[in-house]
C-alpha cells in the first residue's frame, strides 16, 4: 500500500520536471530564435514552432500526474 502522502509528492514531481524541462528548454531557443529573426526576418514563423514545442513537455507532466494520482 502506498503511503498517503507519496501520491501527490510523485505527482507533484512528475510536473514539476515537465515544468522545469520546458522553462530551459524555451529560454535557450528564445535567445537563439530572437538573434535568428533580428538577421533573418522570414524565419519567425519556425522560431514560432521551435518556442512552442516544448510545451509537450508540461503537457505530458501534467497527464503523468493525473495517472499518478487517479491510479493510487
């Protein structure tokens, strides 16, 4: 059986890597991507990908934690 108070910890955990994950990742391509579009302005759009896809990361956080917690 598992103890009361390791369910949200876990869960709490697992979104918080996701979080975590995407906040560095998103900071290093928006430095990039903001020199990329400064010298070439036809790459904003894939900037604008690039800077969103990291969004994944917290997306999947958030439904490894729902799991976590409606499966204990």
């Amino acid at each position: 059986m598992v103890e009361n108070w390791a369910v949200p910890i876990g869960a709490g955990i697992a979104f918080f890597g996701g979080a975590i994950a995407c906040g560095w990742a998103q900071s290093r391509i928006g430095a990039a991507g903001a020199g990329t579009v400064a010298e070439k302005p036809e790459t904003a759009g894939v900037i604008i990908i690039l800077e969103a896809l990291p969004e994944t990361l917290v997306i999947l956080g958030f439904v490894v934690a729902t799991l976590i917690i409606l499966m204990s």
